[in-house]
C-alpha cells in the first residue's frame, strides 16, 4: 500500500478553485440521459464515481435504450442506487455490482420500495445488499411507494428521480428523513430538467408522470463537502483560504459548514460563488447535531483536535453506512492522534490532548477519511497517510492542491 508523508505544517493560505460537486454531477449526467434533447454540461467533475456513471451510461444509451446491461459501479452510492430505480422501471435484464465495500452497503430499503411497485428484483450475494439482478416487472402508474427516510437520503433521491418514468406516483417516507439536503438537491435538479415535485414537509412527495426536458445546458457548482477541508485549513491555520466555486447560492447544503466554523470561532466571509475563513488554534469547542451535513461533519469531527475542550458529532448514525463505517474508523485514527475518544452509534465525542508525532493514518478506502485526516498536520507534526490514492474517488488532485495552501 502507498503512502504519503505530510507535515509538519504550520499555516495555510491562498486560493483553491474547486472540483465540480459530485452529488449534483451524477445527478445532472443521469438526467441528462434520461431527458429529451442535447444537455451541455459545465464543470462536470472528473473522478472515479463520475466515471463509473459515465461509463454505465454510455452502455446503457442515452437515452437508455439497452434491455440488457451489466454494469460495475466501482463504490459510487450516486451512481449505484438511482441506476437501480431507473432500471427497476426500464422493463429490461440488469446486473449492477461494484467494490467489496459497495456490497457491504444496505440496499434493502430500496428494493423493497421498488418491489412494492412491481418490480423485480434479486440478491445476486447476500440478502439486502448488492450486487442486483433486475428483471422486467409489472409496473402501474400512480402508485404510492413506502420508504424508510432513516437510513440514506439516496434511496428517497433515487425514487424520486425514477417515477416519472413510471407514470408518477407517491413517495411516502417512513420515519425521519435523513440528510434533507441532498433531496432538495434531487428536487431542484428535476425542476431544471422540467419535473415539479410537490412535497408535504418531508414527509410525502408527488411526482407527476412527465417527460424530462433538456434545459440546454447546466453548469455544475463546485463541490461544497470538498470545500470544507480548505476552509477548515484556514480556520486552523491563520488564513485566508478562499474556495472558489460554490457560495452564497450554492444548492448544497455542506455550504451550511460555514455555520461550524463561525461557531468555533472562525472568521467567514461568503460572495455569490466565494467562501473564505481564517482563524487561529485553539478553535471554540462544539456539541452539534449534524445529520444535515454528514459529510462535512467529518471535517468537522477532524477540527476537534483542534479545539478548547471536547467536541461532540450527533445524530451522524448514517456515517456507519458510508464508504466505511466513518464512526468506528474516525474514532479510530482520532485515537491515534492522541485523542480521547468515544463513540456510540450515532455520535461521536472527541476530546482533545497533545498530538501525536509520526503516526501512520488508515484512510478505509474512504476519500473523506483521507481529505480529512490530512488536516492534523497542520498541528505542526508529521503524519503519514495511508493509501492516499483513494481521494480520487472525488478529487484525484486533492494532496496536490492541499499542498499548495499549507506550510
């Protein structure tokens, strides 16, 4: 295994223009394909789950026309559970499949959705978990569809963006809806391409029955998740780092970060496409519920190292269904670090101490562990970070770019 040597660090500065959003590209590429007409897509991120999307449509046509498709989704949840509503309602034979860890990810709320419409769906491995075989169903239009909303918030966005192809129905959530971001995500993204869902709170959804429209062309925001690691850079680090890319009126919730930093006692400063913090260790502590921005919250379970006193991470229980389980393995690399640690299992508490010199970081195979972790080097001591290649799941040049804000 590879890895790479970082640090000690002691102050960052400067800009960063940032890789296209990965939630709102695989988003765009699907419906593209799906929609009537030609869209030109702008600032497309170019990345390992945006390659696996890429490739999985161009075997499947755009739009779809394949009946008949295996397609490898490496570990892109973006690509893996919309593709599944999608070809659940295509009346075609499909096997989707993609990394051990991707078939250690749930997917059994979903299927049961789709089930539950008349699809036809088989576990290929183990029960409840890809890979999938899809075989033509019986689908009727205007169907209302039950789905657990604790689990992933990928699973309300993947139904959503498949029913109209089925004549539109009903999506009623059960329980509390996770991560409600990434769905207005999903929801905006169908307005652009034509298809207006009303919702009742987050609780109900009606889709009509439409034909997605090409809006001619999208640009694609920068990625705000991306950007919290530079910002928080700043934060620790004296600053200003300016992100560039996503801003005042990003459709993201991660932009909601700001509202961490400023809590830990970092400046900010936001434009229209612009995010800039600075600030110096030690940051203010923090006890905050973060199920909003779950992938953010690992950037800032990560600062707490840096902070006056213990920092607490709620309400996150679906960070163990993740790339890999983001609790379990963020307790342990913190611990390393020399961190008091607890976990349970939907939070997690960090309490600050002295860093660690020298340690070696396991990144999980999880881009968000690696991007994240590299922020304790600029506590002024080397570390070493394990397999550092896995950032290009979602930014190949993450370490380079890192580096040319850190000293």
């Amino acid at each position: 295994m590879s890895s790479l040597a970082l640090g000690p660090l002691h102050r960052a500065a400067g800009t960063v223009q940032l890789p296209g959003s990965k939630s709102i590209s695989n988003r765009v590429l699907l419906l593209a394909a799906l929609a009537r007409g030609t869209t030109e897509v702008r600032g497309l991120l170019d990345a390992d789950d945006t390659r696996v999307m890429r490739e999985a449509l161009g075997k499947l046509g755009t739009p779809i026309r394949a009946k008949h498709a295996d397609l490898f989704l490496g570990n892109a949840g973006t690509a893996f559970r919309p593709l599944t509503a999608v070809l659940a309602l295509s009346s075609g034979e499909y096997r989707l499949s993609g990394v051990p860890r991707m078939h250690e990810r749930p997917i059994r709320d979903l299927v049961d959705a789709l089930r539950g419409m008349g699809a036809r769906i088989d576990y290929l491995g183990q029960d409840g978990y890809p890979p999938l075989a899809i075989h033509p169903g019986d689908i009727a239009a205007g169907q209302t569809v039950k789905v657990r909303g604790d689990v992933s918030s990928q699973y309300v966005s993947a139904l959503l963006m498949a029913l109209p192809l089925a004549g539109g129905g009903t999506i009623a959530i059960e329980g509390e809806l996770v991560s409600k971001p990434y769905v207005e995500i999903t929801l905006r993204l169908m307005r652009r391409f034509g298809v207006a869902v009303a919702r009742e709170g987050w609780q109900r959804f009606a889709v009509p029955g439409a034909t997605y429209v090409s809006p001619g062309a999208v640009s694609v925001e920068g990625d705000a998740s991306t950007a919290s690691y530079f910002l928080a850079a700043g934060a620790i680090g004296g600053g200003p780092v300016r992100v560039e890319g996503v801003g005042r009126g990003s459709i993201q919730g991660d932009v909601r970060f700001v509202e961490v930093l400023e809590q830990m006692g970092a400046t900010v400063a936001m434009g229209e496409d612009w995010i800039e913090a600075s600030g110096h260790a030690p940051l203010r502590a923090f006890d905050l519920d973060l199920n909003h921005i779950p992938d953010a919250a690992m950037t800032a379970a990560a600062m707490a190292l840096f902070a006056d006193g213990p920092c607490v991470v709620r309400n996150v229980a679906n960070w163990r269904v993740k790339e890999t389980d983001r609790i379990a393995a963020m307790a342990t690399e913190l611990g390393k670090l020399g961190a008091l640690v607890e976990a349970s299992q939907d939070t997690l508490k960090v309490t600050p101490r002295k860093l660690n010199e020298g340690i070696a970081l396991d990144t999980y195979e999880d881009h968000r562990m690696a991007m994240s972790l590299s922020l304790a080097a600029l506590g002024g001591v080397a570390v070493r970070i394990n397999d550092p290649d896995c950032v290009a799941k979602t930014f190949p040049d993450y370490f380079k770019v890192f580096a040319g804000i850190a000293q």
